[in-house]
C-alpha cells in the first residue's frame, strides 16, 4: 500500500518539474555557443592627431589637443617611418593608449581625437582575393618595401651642447637630439662643447661615423640616400663644338668662392646668457652666439621678439628689434 502511494505521488511531479523546466530554458537562461560569439565585441579604438614632443624608448610623447599623450610602441606596431620632434603624426590607439599603427599625418588634417566605432572582425582574405605576390611585385607595389629592406641612415649636422659619456647632446633646427657613441662608432677626431660635426645616425639614434662639419655644410637632418635607390644617369654623348672651351672660362668662377648662406630667424628671447641669446622659435629652443662682429641694434631683455640674421654655425650677423607683424619663423633671406 505504501509503495503504491509513493508511486502516484512521483507520477504527479513529472509535469510539474518538465513545466519548470520549459519556463527556465524560455527565460534565456541558457547562451548558446552562437550567443556567446556575439556577446563579445572588438575593443574601442582612437584616432589621435598630435604632434611628437620626444621619442623616449618604446614610447612616443605627443602633444594632442588635450595635453601630453604617452603611445607605447609594441614589435605589433605598423609603423610608417621613423618620426622625431616636431612632426605630426596620426596614431590608432587601443584603450590603453598601445599603438596599432603609426603614419604621418596630413597636412590638411588637424591636431584631435576621434573615438572609433567597434567593428566586427574583416574575414580573413582567401587565396583569390589575395594572391601571393613575388619579391619583384612587391618592390613595384610597395612604397614601404625597401624601407623594410635598409635600415635608414640620418645625416644631422649640428652643434654639440654637451659631451656626456658615450653620448652627444646636439643641437639640431628641429630641437635637442642625444646621439650614442658605440664601440663601432668611427671618430674623426675628438670632440668637445660647440664643436660643429656631421654624425651618420642609425633610426636608434646610434653614431655610425661622426666628423667635423664644414665651413658650408648647413645645420639640418636628411635622410642618406642609399646608392641602391640612386636612379642611373644615361650617359650624354658629347657633342660637337666648333672650338674647346678654354681652360681660363672652366675655372673662372671656383665654387668656393660664394658666400655661406644665412638664415633669417624670428623668434622670442628667453634668456641672454654671456654672448650667447636663448630663443624660442616655432620649432624649440634656439641659441644663437653674439661675437664681436655682430651687430646689435640695441639691448635686449626676456620677452623681447628679435630679428637676427645668422650664419650656419649659428653665429649672429645681425640683431635687431622684430617688427609687431612679423610672425616667428625662420626663412632665408
């Protein structure tokens, strides 16, 4: 008798539990695999716009419209080229402010920040979408080919601030550079304070050779050109003249002869310190060097907007009062 109870009590749970269990699974309790893909989504990513203040290891400090903006470099970084001071650049930044990739910017596109929309993953490209491509297809389809190929050597000529160890602290027209001094390095000569040199750089900013620059040779950073990309010049047949040109016409106006070239500079003075101004130019700090031969139109205190026409080796040939319109910059006169 009790077993038959027991049985009829149980039979009775039966529709009970299976119509708990049909509004449990109705509710959306459960996530399906497919749920669950959905569920997750790309992470938000930024465009930035900014300017470089310094490149500091794995790290780009920018200036962005909004402050100071510190952009870590990873091995995954597509980065175009190498950027320095003062260029503007346009960088896709996760959360965390990891760059994903890094280009220079345009110069119609202004200095800000755009938060991205999230995207869904792009499938991946199939062999007809995208066929392998040969070495020689690549060399003709990609701007960024040989840059990947040859590390790119700088030239900077520049005047040394300070000799600290194995490194020089230089001073170029795009602001302070530290340049290291390895046991690969090749030294000219031995070099102190305001010595003028021309150093061969790596992208790390490694000394390759350093030798004093000339008398001619202007302040400024380019890039060396490898002989590999050198274009071959055909060769011009000689032609027929009715008389050889004679030697006095050749050598008549020697090359080195003409005058070294001059820069004009606008600038704010920031300090005068001995015979030496400390400016502030529309690139940095610029310091330029009073020298018996300058002419100075009058004194001049902090504050004060110049005019001053100075040789490469940033020695001044004149310095006068700016007038209320001109603008800071730099120019040749």
């Amino acid at each position: 008798m009790n077993m038959v109870t027991h049985l009829r009590f149980s039979t009775r749970l039966v529709p009970i539990f299976i119509f708990l269990l049909i509004i449990f699974i109705g509710s959306g309790s459960f996530l399906t695999p497919e749920d669950t893909v959905h569920a997750v989504s790309s992470p938000t990513t930024r465009t930035v716009i900014a300017e470089v203040l310094e490149v500091e290891g794995d790290f780009h400090i920018v200036r962005g419209e909004r402050g100071e903006i510190r952009i870590e470099v990873t091995p995954n970084t597509q980065v175009s080229e190498e950027f320095i001071y003062g260029d503007r650049i346009k960088a896709l930044l996760l959360p965390n402010d990891v760059a994903l990739s890094i280009t220079r910017a345009a110069p119609e596109e202004l200095i800000g920040m755009i938060d991205n929309e999230p995207s869904d993953p792009a499938p991946p490209p199939t062999s007809e979408d995208n066929p392998q491509a040969s070495e020689e297809n690549l060399k003709i389809t990609s701007p960024l080919y040989k840059a990947y190929q040859v590390p790119k050597i700088r030239v900077v000529i520049a005047n040394i601030l300070m000799v600290d160890d194995s490194f020089y602290i230089i001073r170029s027209e795009q602001g302070e550079i530290q340049i290291e001094i390895t046991p690969e390095t090749t030294l000219s000569e031995d070099f102190k304070f305001d010595d003028r040199i021309k150093a061969r750089i790596t992208p790390a900013n490694k000394a390759l050779t350093v030798t004093r620059a000339g008398k001619n040779e202007p302040t400024g950073i380019v890039e060396e050109v490898s002989s590999e990309f050198k274009a071959p010049i055909p060769a011009v047949p000689p032609t027929q003249t009715s008389a050889p040109i004679p030697a006095e016409t050749e050598s008549s106006q020697p090359l080195v002869s003409e005058a070294p070239a001059t820069r004009l500079i606008i600038a704010d003075v920031l300090m005068v310190e001995g015979d030496f101004y400390i400016l502030r130019g529309e690139r940095g700090e610029i310091q330029i060097e009073v020298t018996p031969e300058t002419t100075v139109s009058e004194s001049f205190d902090y504050g004060d907007r110049i005019k001053a026409e100075v040789l490469p080796n940033d020695k001044a040939l004149t310095i006068e009062r700016a007038g209320p319109n001109d603008p800071v910059g730099m120019a040749t006169p």
